[in-house]
C-alpha cells in the first residue's frame, strides 16, 4: 500500500512540447531531463519525449549516472551531460556514447586517449560562461581552449553553450549582456569560417520570452513540466503534468484547545475533526508549509494545521462531510471544482516549482497516464 502518489499526465507533456515547438520555429529541441526529469521520473518521460511529434532531439542530463540510467532503458537519442565529465567517467561515458559539456582544459586530452584506444570519435559541445560564473570558459579565454580542442583528431566540437543567469525577470539587460557575449563569439567564429552545429543558450525563461536567443537549439527544462519560470504572467498555456495525492490515514474529532503535531504550534480554535495524511517531508512536502499549506479533499480547500512530520501532516477537515480512512486527498493537482498547483505551493513554501517538483520523494509512486 503506497502512502502517497504522483499522477504523471504525459498528455499535459506533449502539449508543453507542443508550445515549446510554437514559440521557436524548428529550431531543434534538447528536453533537460536532469534530476530525474524534474521528479516526473527521467526514464518515463524521456521514452515519451523520444516518440513524440514534435520530435526530441536530445535530452539533457545532470550526470553521467542520469545518461547511463538513460541508455540503459533503450534511449536512443544524443544525451548531453551538462555538468562536464570527470577524468574516472570518461570510459563510462564513451561506453554509454553520451556527450558531455566540456569547460576544462585537461578533460580534452584524456578523452582524447580514451577515445582513440576505442578507436571511436568523441562528440563534446563547449560551454562559455558568459554571466552565470557556474560552469564554462571564460570568454577571453575561449579561441586558446578552443584551438586546444580542435586540435585532438579523436574529438569533434560539435556545440556552443552557455547559461542564463536571470532570464525569468522582465528586466532583460543582462540577459542581452549574456547574449551579446555568445553572438560576439559567433561572429568571431564566423569570420574564422567555422561553423559548428549547435549553438544553444535558452532555457524555459528565454524561450517564453526571449525569442533572440534561440539559436541553433533550445534547452526547455520547466516549461516541459507544465510550469512557467517567469516573474510576469504569461499567455502561453502551460499543463502541469504532476498530481499527487496522499492518502487519509486517520480521522478524529478533537475539542477546541487541542494541541497539533510536534511542537503544538497549532491549537484548534474550536471542536474540529483532523486527518492525518500521507505525506511528509521525507517526500518533498516542505517543512515550511506548516500551518500554511493547503490540500484539497472532496473538492474542498483544507489548512495544513501544526508542523509537517517526516511522513505525515495533519489536516483541519471540519467542514469535509464524508471524508474517510482511506480515502485520496489532493496534495497538489485538480479536485472536484478546486486546484492547487506546484508554483502556488512553492510559493507558499518560499520556494520556486523546480525546488518543490525535484524534491518530490522516491516514496511517493509514480502513476504514468497516457494520453
Ligand atoms: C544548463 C541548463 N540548461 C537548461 C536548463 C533548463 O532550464 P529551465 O528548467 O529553466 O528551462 C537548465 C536547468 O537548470 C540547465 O542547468
């Protein structure tokens, strides 16, 4: 018996992927799949994704362990490792024909020797920091490391990345800075007579609103999940893909002065019947909705009282008639005329969907719905 579950609409997916392809065109799509596709489950959404139309050209992950777990269920598309390859992945990672982001000098040789053991050419795509001070070559330092790199014969440069700092906010100027720098490099590439594949800089953010910056390919994370990063509203309709639902473990009618959960924050203000819930923060339900949180059972809007447990929390279910042990109450997702959304919870935890959504436990099972 499972406490709690997540619903994964892959329905909602492909309509995301959908207004992903409207805003840019036919620029080709990488769909980040990192942190277990945003808790939705990587494999899952990455076997939909790659039978999709619009059609997924690459996928995104984190590390190196994410593209193995990738390959391993069939994946076919290119995987790109967006953090860089440590020299003790780099046999894995040619095994598992995955292609990493590379922003260090000394990676460029060994992978060179690995590869020319197997006699098999290595793909990389080249990262650039050009404001984000994460991951990358510095612009100044670019045309050396990329001269180093074209220079082993078993390694092909196949891409040119960056990362935006702060697209999500209406004020675009250094996102333009960021962008200015990368098409500065372009050009200097351009004069030079090179030309590579793919270059690529947007995410969700720029995508929804940045539409300079889409480049040769575009790397849609959160906007796939149904979810907009941005700071303003956006007309772009979106579907989240996630529900959940907890599951009610018990039911009791206390009096008015009764004290709840750990640390008795909150006392009831009169008689009141509460539920006991599924769900905790062992399984991604923030300790900060205590007392502030929202579920919805039977279609009707319920407060989280007292402090979220590990792996339950406690629900003032006063005015729910026919609520009963066993029954499903909607963590976040539609019930009945109601729906509470991950960006709404995210919100009221002091937190961004991406936190909430990536932090969702392995407990909670997830349910893949077809479309
Ligand atoms: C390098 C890189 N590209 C693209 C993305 C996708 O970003 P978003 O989920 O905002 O679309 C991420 C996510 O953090 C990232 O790290």
């Amino acid at each position: 018996m499972s406490g709690s579950f997540a619903e994964i609409h892959l329905g909602a997916l492909r309509e995301n992927l959908l207004q992903v392809r409207s805003q840019t065109g036919t620029a080709p799509i990488l769909a980040v799949v990192k942190a277990n596709a945003y808790g939705h489950g990587a494999v899952r959404v990455a076997q939909f994704l790659e039978q999709c139309q619009p059609k997924v050209d690459f996928f995104g992950v984190a590390f190196l362990e994410e593209g193995i777990a990738l390959r391993t269920a069939g994946i076919q598309n290119p995987i790109l490792v967006l953090t860089g390859c440590p020299m003790d992945e780099i046999s894995d990672l040619i095994q598992y024909d995955l292609t990493p982001v590379i922003f260090d000098v000394d990676t460029l040789a060994a992978i060179n020797t690995q590869a020319a053991k197997r006699g098999k050419i290595i793909k990389i795509h080249l990262k650039i920091d050009t404001g984000m001070s994460r991951l990358g070559i510095l612009p100044d330092d670019f045309f050396t490391f990329l001269e180093k790199a074209a220079s082993y014969e078993m390694i092909t440069i196949e891409g040119l990345l960056s990362h935006f700092a702060e697209a999500d906010l209406r004020d675009l100027a250094f996102t333009q800075t960021q962008l200015n720098t990368m098409n500065t490099i372009l050009g200097q590439l351009a004069q030079k007579g090179i030309r590579l594949p793919y270059y690529h800089l947007a995410n969700s953010a720029a995508i929804l609103h940045f539409k300079p910056s889409t480049l040769s390919l575009i790397r849609p994370g959160l906007m796939l999940y149904g979810y907009s990063p941005l700071k303003e509203k956006t007309d772009i309709p979106l579907r989240p893909v996630m529900q959940i639902r907890a599951r009610v473990l018990a039911l009791k009618n206390v009096s008015k002065g009764t004290s709840i959960s750990y640390g008795r924050t909150f006392i009831t203000k009169g008689d009141s019947r509460i539920a006991t819930v599924a769900i905790g923060y062992a399984d991604g339900y923030p300790l900060s909705l205590s007392n502030t949180g929202i579920m919805i059972a039977k279609g009707k809007r319920v407060p989280v009282i007292g402090r979220v447990c590990m792996d339950m929390c406690m629900l003032d279910v006063t005015t729910v008639r026919d609520l009963s042990v066993g029954d499903w109450v909607t963590v976040f997702g539609e019930d009945g005329p109601e729906s509470i959304w991950a960006d709404q919870l995210a919100q009221w935890a002091n937190t961004h969907p991406y936190e909430l959504l990536c932090g969702i436990g392995t407990r909670v099972q997830r349910r893949y719905i077809q479309p």
